[in-house]
C-alpha cells in the first residue's frame, strides 16, 4: 500500500463515496497535503469516475499530466484502503 502521508496529492472524477471536499478533509486529517492545482510537487493523483461524451477518451488534464511526468495514480478504492489503515494506525497510539 502507498503510504500518502506527508505526501502532496490531487483528486480528480467523481468520487463515489465523498464529495471532493470531503476527501480533500479527510485526506489532511490523516496527513496528506491535498492540493486543488496541479504541479511540480504532487505525488499521487486520485481518479475517479471520469465522465466523458461518447467519442472523448476517458481522461483528465491532471490524469495526462501524471502520464507525462511519472505521477502515480491511484484510483478511489486505493485512496479508501490507505484511510481506513491511517485510522487504524492513529487509534492503535
């Protein structure tokens, strides 16, 4: 598992499960360093669902710009898991 602590990421689709508010809060709450612009520093994208029109490929500018510039990218269920394990470890001190 990817540890995003300490680490700046981005999330970009429609989350399922939260708003992107929500997890941009919950992400600092468990140490992430959530950032609403694209640069230099992010580490980790979180995808979503991206929503496209019927002939569009299914991406984002910030998916095309981890592409390009060797960003990890996780997808929602993984972002899910790191939380729940960052619960479990701040509860067992």
């Amino acid at each position: 598992m990817k540890d995003l602590s300490q680490q700046p990421i981005i999330f970009t689709g429609k989350l399922n499960s939260l708003t992107r508010l929500q997890a941009q809060q919950l992400a600092a709450m468990l140490g992430a360093f959530p950032q609403t612009n694209m640069n230099q520093k992010i580490k980790y994208v979180i995808a979503g669902q991206i929503e496209q029109s019927m002939f569009e490929i299914l991406t984002t500018k910030k998916i095309k710009y981890a592409e390009t510039h060797s960003v990890e990218i996780l997808n929602e269920s993984e972002f899910l898991k790191w939380c729940i394990w960052r619960l479990q470890q701040k509860n067992s001190f």
